[in-house]
C-alpha cells in the first residue's frame, strides 16, 4: 500500500501523461475541472456525475467524479461525506491524509484499503476544492489488486492530470 501511496503522489506531482490520452471536463454543463484518462477506457458522464472503467467488461478500476453536498468552508464535512460513499466496503483502513494544490484545485488525498464481496479493494478518495465554487468535488478510484496492478501507472497519470478550467 505505501508503495502504491508514493507512487500517486509521484505521479501527482510530475504526471506524465503517456497514459491519459482523452480529456474530459466535469462538470458537464458548467465545467470545473478537467481530467485525462485513457483513450481506451470507457466514459459515461452525466449529471449525477462521471464514471470511468478500462473498458466495458473491465471494473477492476472504478473512477468516479462526483459533486459532494459538503460547502467548500466544511472540509470535515467533506471528508465525513467522502468515507460515507464508502460504506458497502468492510474492513476499511485509511492512511494518513495528504493536502495539497495542483493547477488550481485544492486536493487532499485520502487512500484506504477494504474489503467488499469481490475481495480486497485499493481505494483513493480525492477531495476536490475549485476556488470560487461552491461545493467540494470527490474523485474515487477503487480497484481490485487486479485492476491496480494492470491499470496504476494510468490511474496515477489521471489523478495527477487534474487541472482547473
């Protein structure tokens, strides 16, 4: 797990983006961010939010962007609300939080580990602030030791690829 925690934050901060080839902007009507992911993986965006898997037959990885009802001036609240979206896992393990900013988005990283009917799950719960919106925006990423293994390096590159518009 720390070696999958260096290697997000790694990531986040340099982001090559050999992995990220499509850029996508959320929200989808009035866009706060963007994020790039694999040209390959499969995108269903709408306005409950984004999700993404490597393909169609493929949910080893799970991204998700949703917006959060916790107000930018409620971090607390946020991360509650984060762990919250988590609740069908079992056994849950979080790290130490990570803060930060990258390209105008403040960021706190949030990696866990749990446990769900499938097995063990890595999960990385990234809450997003856009100064001058109004809400925190959470980006989940959850994958089997499969899906890490296969896809981390794109994972890594996608976190490290957000921006905001």
């Amino acid at each position: 797990m720390k070696t999958s925690l260096i290697l997000c934050l790694a990531t986040l901060i340099s982001a090559p983006l050999a992995f990220a080839d499509k850029s996508v902007d959320y929200p989808k009507g009035a866009p706060l961010l963007s994020i790039s992911l694999p040209d390959t993986w499969v995108v269903d965006i709408d306005d409950d939010g984004l999700m993404a898997t490597p393909t169609k037959d493929d949910d080893s990885v799970i991204v998700e962007l949703v917006d959060l009802e916790a107000t930018l001036d409620s971090f607390d609240a946020a991360v509650k609300e984060a762990k919250e979206t988590m609740s069908e896992f079992k056994n849950m393990k979080y790290d130490e939080m990570e803060k930060g900013e990258k390209d105008g988005l403040g960021i706190a990283i949030l990696n866990a580990t749990g446990e769900d009917e499938h097995g063990k799950a890595f999960i990385n719960l990234v809450l997003l602030a856009k100064p001058g919106a109004k809400n925190f925006i959470l980006l989940s990423c959850i994958s089997s030791k499969e899906g890490s293994d296969k896809h981390g390096a794109a994972i890594g590159a996608l976190i490290g690829s957000l921006k905001a518009k």
